[in-house]
C-alpha cells in the first residue's frame, strides 16, 4: 500500500470527484488524502489548489475543470458564490436528490456498514418547483454611508451582503424586506453596529402564511423607544396589504442569537394564522414554525406512513416542541403524549391540541427519558414512539430508556445523516430498520431531512 503523503498549501494537482460531502462539496482523495473542494460535483475531473491542510484532510479551490458533471447547471441567484447560504444551486434538481440519497448511504456506511448494505433508502422525495419555498426570513440590517441595508453576512466574514431579492425566499419576504429597509433609511431610524453597539434596528423578519396569505413583520431592536413610530407604521402598512400584525422584539444582549424575550405588538394581530394539512396555527413572532410548510405536510405523511396507526395504539411525541408531530398522528391514535424542555413549545402544544379538540393528546414539560420511565412504573408502555430530535441526535439517556421499554414501532425523523447513524449503533441491537425515506425539505442546500421505520425485533432475534 502506498504512504500517505502530505500536502502544501498552494500545491496544484488535478482530482477527480467521487462524491458530496454534508456540507455540499466534493470529495476527492489524492495519495490516500481526502481532499474536499467546493463547489466541485461528483464524477467532474478538476485541476485544484490547496487552500487548507489538517491533520485528516486538505481543503482545496477549483483552478480548472477539466470535465464537467452532466448534471451542472447555471446558479439561479447572482450572489450565490458569496452568500453561502445555498450550496447546491450550481448541481440540476434531479442531481440534488440523488446526492441526498447518498449522503445518507454515506452516513450508514461510515457507522453501521452492515446495514448499509441490506436496507432499503428509498429515493428523496422532492418538490415540484424548488424554488421560493422559504416562508420566513430573518436579515441582519447595517448601515454604510447612508444606506441602510439588509441580508446575510458572508459565509466565514463579518462582512454584511445586501440581498434584494433571495430565490428560496417567498417572494413576499423579500418585496417587504426591501421596503422596510429603505423606510428605515428615509425615516434615519438609527441602524445597529455590530462593532460598537450602537444603534436600534438589529433584525428585519418576516414571515408570510403561504396558505392563509397573512404576513408579520418584526423589528429587532436595541431597545424599547423607537422613534418615529407611527410614520413607520404607516409606511410599512402600504408595502402590502398582506401585512396584518408589525411587532417589535427587544434584543438588547451582544449574541448571535436573534429574539430577546420581549416582543410588543405595534399594529394589528399579535399572531398570524397558517395551515398545514387540515392543522392551524397561530404564529407569534417568536414561535417555531416549519419554514417549508409544502414539503413538510409529505414529511409528517412519510411519518404517518412509519407508525402505521390502527386507531388502538399509544404514542409518544418525544422532542415534540409544539406538538405538530403528534397532533398530525392523533386522529389515528387511542392516546398521544408529548414532552419537551422548553416550557413555551409545551404550552404551545396543549393549545393546540385544545384548539383541534384532541381530548386524548397530552403535552408535558421534561425530558423523554424522565417521562418514558415515570410512566413505565404506572404500567403506561407505548406502542409507537416517534422522534425528530435536533442535529445532535437522541440523548445517550433516552436511548437507553427505549431500549428498556421497547416500543413495537420506532419511528426516527433525523435532519442530520451521520447523528442519525451513529444512533442506529444501539437502537438496531432490538430494532430492525424497514427503510429509510429522504426528504428533501430545503432544495439547493446540502440538507436532508430523513424518515425512518424500525420495528421490534421478536424474541428469536434479540437471542
């Protein structure tokens, strides 16, 4: 076998690509190093330059390409290289989805290799327009000279890029972005600078009801006094009659973090109203919604399909934040209860469970693991569990309690690959996985969001 050789920065080598990385770029080995470049596709052959070298890999830029993949395509947005925000844009739709489904079969081959090769990972679903799909947009607004602007900083920089107009943004949010940026602007309301402090607008949010049509708008301020108040008012209502409620959030805390804890309603509703499905929600400025309601309502189906409800069983929403798992399975469930750490997301699911009239879908404060073996001591096993925990995957604790209770169906919503697989280790020494349907819930980004069936395995099995 030979030696790995070590690599320069600066070094020029031609590569050819043999897959994506999770984070959208490609994968080529040289002398037995991974060599990651961005922006390069599977089966391209480039000439590259190494920009970065670690311990495990080397980063490198595309000088040349020498054969390009059938499936690159002209980026939509102008300002795609530098926003960083999409890392797909540059690879056709139908390529996206087949590199999705791959990610994942990465992901089982990296920590579960058995199991790579015996089950079945079914093609990534995916939309019929994949653009303009992002019901909420928060940009950071700063000023130069006299101009105010709003957007994304650059991937890796302080460096605020000023977005018109974004193509996975809905439109709406990008027309009324624009227009309270410039009211801003006109009005000379004080911008924040993220250096000194100094300054009141933060943040421009918005997010429009993609089925009900009803837009918010929320200011992120410094503080409280906000000058000018009823000119901008009425200002910000003439960009759109959508707009239904203006509010304002105070941010006073040097973070990275966009809301503080107060929010004041300025003009109108304090929510906005929204469907998904046959659900409603009423949206405050703060509240977590799905930003791609489409694409969820075939995400909360594929779930559906995974816990494969008679209308007998007891299920557990665990990690169920406001309950829109568990209320999307209660009309098919005897009994669904539901647990979080965050008190807000639990009082917002036991109004909305009060709100759609389901008597029999319960909401509680805690952990699951807490929950699970409390209840298991009151003889209260449940049938199903189904899970969409963050990037971080299930606590090792939660893992251990299912194990212990073994429920007869698992079903696992992952929007990370590799969490997703390393959990799979333990939970497939009494589970067998049935399948695993991808989904792609933010088109032109390397993400992948995943539905997984497990079944208990029988008695014979786990001998």
């Amino acid at each position: 076998m030979s030696e790995k050789v070590l690599m320069e920065v600066g070094q020029k080598f031609p590569l050819t690509i043999k897959r994506l990385g999770i984070n959208g770029e490609g994968v080529g080995f040289y002398k037995r190093n991974v060599v990651f470049v961005k922006g390069a596709l599977p089966g391209e052959e480039v000439t590259v330059k190494v920009s970065k070298v670690q311990r495990n890999f080397a980063e490198a830029e595309i000088l040349k390409i020498r054969k390009p993949s059938k499936d690159r395509q002209e980026p939509l947005c102008a300002i795609y290289d530098e926003c960083g925000g999409c890392q797909l844009q540059h690879l056709s739709y139908t390529g996206q989805l087949k590199e999705k489904r791959d990610m994942v079969v990465q992901a089982l081959e990296k920590y579960v290799k058995p199991l790579a090769e015996t089950v079945e990972v079914r093609s990534t679903l995916g939309m019929d327009n994949p653009w303009h799909y992002r019901n909420k947009s928060s940009f950071q607004v700063r000023k130069e000279g006299k101009r105010v602007y709003a957007g994304l900083f650059t991937e890796g920089t302080n460096k605020l890029l000023n977005i018109n107009d974004c193509a996975v943004q809905h439109p709406l949010t990008s027309k009324i972005t624009v227009a309270t940026r410039k009211i801003l602007q006109k009005l000379n309301i004080t911008i924040y600078d993220g250096k000194t402090l100094d300054g009141l607008v933060r943040t421009i949010v918005v997010r429009t009801g993609i089925k009900t049509g009803e837009t918010q708008v929320c200011l992120v301020t410094t503080r409280k006094d906000l000058p000018h108040k009823q000119e901008l008012i009425e200002r910000m209502l003439k960009i759109d009659p959508s707009i239904v409620s203006i509010t304002q959030n105070i941010n006073r805390e040097k973070t990275s973090l966009i809301f503080g804890d107060e929010t004041i309603v300025l003009h109108g509703k304090e929510t906005i109203h929204e469907e998904l499905g046959e659900l409603a929600f009423d949206l405050s400025s703060r509240a977590f919604f799905q930003l791609n309601p489409e694409q969820t309502v075939h995400l909360y189906d594929e779930i559906k399909k995974a816990a494969n409800l008679t209308g007998k069983e007891k299920v557990v929403d665990a990690y169920c934040g406001v309950g829109t798992i568990g209320l999307w399975l209660a009309p098919h469930a005897k009994e669904v209860r539901g647990m979080d750490v965050v008190p807000e997301s639990v009082d917002d699911a036991k109004k909305n469970a009060r709100n759609h009239g389901f008597k029999h879908a319960r909401y509680y404060t805690g952990t699951a693991e807490e929950w699970l073996a409390k209840w298991r001591k009151e003889g209260f096993i449940p049938d199903v569990i189904t899970v969409d925990p963050p990037r971080t995957g299930l606590a090792p604790s939660f893992i251990k309690t299912v194990m212990k209770i073994q429920p007869k169906r698992f079903v696992y919503t992952s929007c990370n690959p590799s969490t997703f697989a390393k959990d799979l280790q333990e939970l497939t020494k009494i589970y067998k996985v049935e399948y695993i349907q991808p989904v792609d819930m933010f088109p032109q980004t390397a993400r992948v969001e995943i539905v997984a069936k497990l079944t208990l395995k029988n008695n014979r099995d786990l001998l």
